[in-house]
C-alpha cells in the first residue's frame, strides 16, 4: 500500500447512504407525510399512497432521469394526480418543507464514521460534502447530525446545477480549494456517481461498502484503482 499521507489534501465525502442511512429513514419520513396528507384526505391508504409515490420517482428520476434537486415540486404534484385529489399548492409545499425535516431527524450516521471525522480533522485535511440533492435538505441533515463542524465546504446539486457523475460537480470542489485531482480523495456509495464520477476526473475513489444497501454487493468487477471500505475505520488505514 502507497503512502497517501503526505499526497492527500482533500476528502470528498457523498452524504446519503455514506456518511448516515439514508434509506434507513425514507419509510419513516413517508409515514409522517402520509399522516399528514390524510387529515385532508382521509380516504387515502397507506398502501396506495406508497405505491404511487413510488411510482411517481421512479418516472420522473429513473426513467426520466430528471435531476433530483429539480423534482420536489413536481414530485408532489403527480402524487396528487396519481391519488386523484386536487392539486393545493399550499399542502406541496408544506409536505417539501415536512419531508425535508422529517427525513432529517430520521437520519443516523454509519457506526465509525465519528471516529473517521475526528481523524481526519485531526490530521488538518480539508472536507467536504458533494451530494446530489437539494441544499436545504442537505443543511437540515447537517445540522440534526450534529456534524457541520467537521466539513470546510457542503455542496449540492442544486447549488451548482451539476449531478455527480458530471465532472463538473467534482471540478467545483477542487477549484474551490485549488487543490489538483489527485491530491483528493471521494468517499462515496454510489457505483456510477461517486466511483466512476471521480475516476473521470483523476480522484480517487473509495467505495463505501458498509452502506447497508452494499454490503453484499459483488465489488470484483470494479475499476483496479477503487479502494473498497467495509468500516469507516478502514479509510484511516489507508491514509495512514
């Protein structure tokens, strides 16, 4: 294993499903709106509501490929469609602001990922958050986390109209700080947006394998030069 140490001056972190479970809190955060939602609707099931949710992401940001920091209104608008129930501009946007701050209360960060923070803190690199998404969700979770001390720079999609794997999200970020691609680092869970999205543009790529939705994932067939973590505390090896 190289010595990084002296090479690497920046650490790019992905936030959902890296730094805290995501996933995890998206039922909860669903529930919560869909309580909500029927005080107005009570004829409304638990059921459909989620069916049609689901359905409605999967179009518009699967299918679609609509970037996710562009969706939040327009989400909320074909649920209601897809539920048949008018569209009230004030109930969206009261279920944006609820969803927001739902999702992140229910957020919990990985097991080490504290530990992670202080090293790397500890040994003055430079941090930073790049995830796809909206920033206000973004601070929200921050803040409930409890971790916006520990980064120099958050960045998100919306903020700078480029998704990750776009390399320009990545260019943001070293611009930023002026430091040259491969002293940097991106942690991250994504394949396609955090591994393949770095690789493009000469950082190296550590795959966050200890996200519950990868840890029996087949990693063999990844590029030779990504370096695969199981447990936050692995990344301090490997700087070390």
């Amino acid at each position: 294993m190289m010595n990084t140490k002296n090479k690497i001056k920046l650490i790019i972190f992905d936030l959902d499903n890296t730094i805290c479970d995501t996933i995890g809190a998206i039922p909860k955060s669903m529930s919560v709106c869909f309580k909500f939602l029927k005080n107005f609707y009570p004829n409304i099931s638990f059921d459909l509501f989620i069916q049609r949710e689901e359905s409605v992401f999967n179009r518009l940001a699967v299918e679609q490929k609509i970037p996710v920091y562009s969706i939040r209104a327009i989400y909320w608008h074909e649920i209601f469609k897809e539920l048949n129930i008018p569209i009230n501009p004030i109930l969206i946007k009261d279920l944006i602001l609820l969803y927001s701050d739902q999702l992140a209360k229910n957020v919990e960060l990985f097991d080490g990922i504290t530990e992670l923070l202080d090293y790397l803190k500890g040994e003055k690199f430079k941090m930073t958050i790049l995830s796809n998404g909206d920033y206000i969700t973004k601070a929200h979770m921050l803040q409930y986390l409890n971790i916006l001390h520990y980064f120099d720079l958050v960045v998100s999609s919306d903020m700078i109209l480029s998704e990750k794997p776009n390399p320009n999200a990545f260019k943001y970020v070293l611009n930023h700080f002026n430091i040259d691609p491969q002293h940097a680092i991106m942690i991250g869970d994504e394949i396609k947006n955090d591994i393949e999205g770095s690789l493009q543009v000469g950082i190296q790529p550590i795959y966050a394998k200890w996200s519950h939705k990868n840890l029996y994932k087949d990693t063999s067939q990844l590029n030779s030069k990504v370096i695969v973590c199981t447990k936050p505390i692995e990344v301090i090896d490997y700087l070390k």
